[in-house]
C-alpha cells in the first residue's frame, strides 16, 4: 500500500518525531529516530545540511559546534570527517559514540520500517544543490511517495518543484496567512505546516477541499504547563480536530505525549 501523509488516506493521523524523540534522544539520530518509532512516530522530521563533498547530512546548524565533539561549518568539513564525530556524548554520556546520519541512510531505514519523513533543507550555501541531492536519492532509494521536503524559503521549494516535479513538498509557516490555499499554490506546495496557536480549523477544511494536507506542531509539556497554570488547555480542541479528520500530522519533541494525544483522538472519533 502506498505511504500517504493525508489522515483520510492512512486512517489514522500520523504522528511525528521533530528530529526524532529529540526531548529524550540526541537529535537527528539513530537513537532518537528509533525512539520515536518505538514510542508510536509514523513519521520523523530531520533537518538536513551539505558536507564539503557535497553529501547531505542529518544535522540541524549549519555548524556541528551545538550537537558534536566538532568545531565549524559543516560545509568546510568532509563527509569523513563529520563521521568521525561524535552527535550524542554532548546530550548525555550514555550516548557516546552516536555518529551523524547520512540522509541517504535515514531513507532506507524509512523505507525498510514503512516510516514517513519529512526533511527540511536547512541548507543555506548551496540550497538548490542541496535539493537536487535529495531529490537523486528519493529517487534511488524508492522513497519519493514517502518524503515531504519541507522548508521555511517558499521560493526555494518552488524552485524545487519546477526542477524536481516528481517530489512533494511542504511550506512552513509561523503565521494565519489569509489565503493559505493561495500561500501553497504560490509556491507549488503539498501541505504546509502549522504551528498549533495558529490553526484554524475553518483554515484545515479548505485545505483539504484544495487538495492539500497539515501538520500542527505541538509544544512540549513542560512549555504547555503556562496555559495549565493559568487555567486555559488547548489539547481538548488540537483532539476534537484530529478526531473530526482535520489534521494529517501532529508534530512534537515529545513522542510519548503526542502519540497519547492521537490516541485520545482515535477514542473520540469512534
């Protein structure tokens, strides 16, 4: 059965790991790729970069400063070298000797355990290269119907889409824009993404009616805990929306609990 990031089409809404279980795990991964699968992701975001060689990398920054043992941009660093770091011991010790993935790998991990991914280009020095690479290895893996490029350079995911008409793409965005249909057909997209103080329901069903699919990205415990203090819960609404078919994709750090929450969904809708 082909992989579909519509609700309606998986039966299900899909929940995904942002950089894996990255609340728990180093993110972007192995660790923190299996977690969340283990945990109940259906789909994992991972952020990806160029090395000096021109291989695409899972890493988020542009340097390896934040998440490795390593020093500098990742563009003057070789593939070679960027393996030989070490991604997990900065997180916790427990995780010493994690190495950076290759997207080319995360792809055949993806394809062999029947998950979706959603790989952002942060890329900023060869963008467009970037996007061809990618593109190449959908195509060479047999991944392309389960991968969502995402970004927040709407121009660039046009430009990806012109070159590469076979790849879907998805607009981020950090704003109710007031045509959200015509935010994505402007720039070629499939879906969009949407962060959950955002969302509007009225919003979800004309993107569906357009064809096109959501994600809501939903924040950890630990940040919703201001609302709970102050009396106010936005997760029975977020719940509601995914019991009544509305959203495709919830997103979050924190696996466990938004996999909880679309369970809860799945009771409601039943």
């Amino acid at each position: 059965m082909a992989f579909s990031f519509f609700a309606s089409e998986a039966g299900h809404a899909h929940v995904c790991g942002h950089r894996g279980y990255s609340l728990h795990y180093p993110e972007n991964t192995w660790p923190a790729f299996e977690a969340a699968k283990a945990a109940g992701a259906t789909t994992v975001e991972i952020d990806v970069v160029l090395t000096a060689d021109g291989e695409p990398v899972v890493m988020h920054d542009l340097t390896v400063d934040r998440t490795t043992d390593g020093h500098g941009f990742a563009a003057d660093l070789s593939l070679d070298q960027i393996r030989r770091l070490d991604a997990g011991a900065r997180f916790h010790p427990a995780f010493a000797g994690t190495k950076v993935p290759t997207v080319a790998e995360v792809l055949d991990w993806a394809k062999a355990d029947d998950v979706g991914v959603l790989l952002e280009i942060k890329e900023m020095e060869r963008p467009d290269i970037a996007v061809d690479r990618v593109a190449a290895l959908l195509r060479a893996t047999g991944t392309v119907e389960r991968v969502m490029v995402i970004g927040f350079d709407h121009v660039l995911l046009k430009r990806a889409v012109e070159r590469h008409p076979d790849i879907r793409t998805e607009a981020i965005t950090h704003a109710r824009h007031a045509d959200l249909v015509g935010v994505l057909t402007a720039c070629s997209a499939n879906s969009v993404s949407i962060e959950l103080d955002m969302f509007h329901p009225d919003d979800a069903k004309a993107l569906h009616e357009a064809g096109f699919s959501n994600r809501i990205h939903v924040p950890r415990p630990d940040v919703l805990t201001r609302y709970w203090r102050g009396g106010r819960d936005p997760l029975p609404r977020l719940v509601q929306w995914i019991a009544d078919g509305l959203v495709d994709t919830i997103s979050g750090d924190d696996v466990p609990f938004i996999a909880m929450l679309a369970r809860r969904a799945g009771r409601a809708s039943r």
